[in-house]
C-alpha cells in the first residue's frame, strides 16, 4: 500500500535541491564569466562574451529547474525565495533555510572556480581577482561605467520582471510545462539588458559567491546587490498576489 506522505520532499531535500541548483547557476554563470574571454576583464568586453555569460546563466536555470524543480520549487535565490514567500507560495518558516542553502551553494561553486584558477596559466587567477572574479559592481566596479543609481533601478526592475515571470508560469492554475524554459530565457534577457550596467545580479546568492573572490571594492558594494534584488523581489511577490491572484464569486 502506497504512502502519500512520500510524494512530499523532506525539507532536507529541498535545502539539498537548492543547494546543488544555486551550485550550479554560480559555476556555470561566473564559470562563464571567467572563462569565456580572456578573464572578462578586458576593457569593453565585446557582444559575444556578453551573450555567452547572459544564455549560460539562463541555461543553467532551465537545467536546475527540470532537475530540481519538482524537489524544491528551483528558486537558486534569496530574492526568488523571498518573492515567493510574498505571494504566498512558500512559507515564510522556510525562507532562512532556503537561503542559507543557496548562499551555501554558490559559495561552493565560487570556491571550485577559484581552485581550477589556481592551477591556470601564470598570472590568470591573480588578474581575474583584481578585475573583481566577475562581481557585480557600479561605477568603476560596473563593466559601462554605470553609477549607483543605474544600478540600483537596474536591480530592482529586473528582479521584480524575473519575479513576475516565475510566478505566472509556476502558477498552480495557469502555469505551463514549459516554465523552466521561460524562466531561463526571461533570465538570458534580464542578463543582455544588464551586464554593461552592473554585471547582472538579480540574485544574492550569485553576487556573493563571486564577491567572496573579488577583493575590497566589490565586497564594499556588495549591499546593493543585496538589498535591491530582495525589494524588487518583494515588490513583485506583493503585487502579483494582490493584481493577480484576486478572485470573485461566479
């Protein structure tokens, strides 16, 4: 006789899915970051670079969400988490060991990258530490020279557009099969828009994974990245609840 009790992931398994969801989004974005070009640090990196990081995150998101999706929810994101947690998707008593989860996660990855760098050419990983181990950043820190205030709007449009997308495609009555592949793409195009202005974070976990590496000034900067992608994220949770999952008597 079969439990239907069983169907329902522990919670150790979710915190197990988004650990290895956020590992993998950190080393195959950054990985990208940092090895698609030589360091992604030359000035004005050119158009191809910026669409190979921008479709290897989003690739990395339609991988983690059919592989670990259906365990945990596949948000690989304190903002998505909280998000979430706003529209009423999740309980708010498993945010915090989400996120420690995911930052686990990507600092592991960010940890595995450095290590391969250790054994590069000569010079390869000290140069990728001093252009910041593709953090995110602003002013002289931000890949276009974009000030804070680009930053800041940046991350919180953004993340409130990412947030919108994952609820609607996720929604238990309206979803579609297909949500990994829009969430990746939404998250492909969110990267193209960005990159130039910050270097795209929209998700803490991955600025701190990288800025762990990066050295004092994307360490310094790291707030932005990580309280404006959680009010975008917010804002978006709130506002989808309220605009969309309103009903009224037939």
């Amino acid at each position: 006789m079969s439990d239907s009790t069983s169907a329902v992931p522990t919670l150790g398994a979710k915190l197990a899915a988004e650990g290895f969801g956020t590992f993998l989004l950190v080393f195959g974005g950054v990985g990208t970051a940092l090895f698609a070009s030589n360091l992604y640090t030359e000035p004005a990196p050119n158009a191809a670079v910026y669409s190979a990081v921008a479709l290897a995150f989003g690739l990395t998101v339609v991988v983690g969400a059919y592989a670990f999706g259906p365990i945990s929810g596949g948000h690989f994101n304190p903002a998505v988490t909280l998000g979430a947690a706003a529209a009423g998707r999740i309980g708010w008593k498993d945010v915090l060991p989400y996120i420690v989860a995911q930052v686990v996660g990507g600092a592991v990855a960010s940890t595995l990258l450095f290590l391969i760098g250790q054994f590069g050419p000569e010079g390869w990983l000290t140069g990728a530490q001093n252009a910041g181990f593709a953090s995110n950043g602003f002013d002289e820190l931000s890949p276009g020279g974009f000030g804070l205030g680009s930053a800041i709007i940046a991350e919180v449009i953004l993340t409130a557009i990412f947030l919108f997308v994952i609820l609607g495609t996720t929604h238990s009555k309206r979803g579609t099969p297909l949500a990994g592949l829009a969430i990746g793409l939404t998250l492909t195009l969110i990267h193209l828009i960005s990159i130039p202005v910050d270097n795209t974070s929209v998700n803490p976990a991955r600025s701190i994974a990288a800025a762990i590496y990066g050295g004092v000034g994307p360490l310094s900067q790291l707030w932005v990245f990580l309280v404006f992608p959680i009010v975008g994220a917010l804002i978006a949770g709130y506002a989808y609840k309220a605009l969309f999952d309103s009903t009224k008597q037939a």
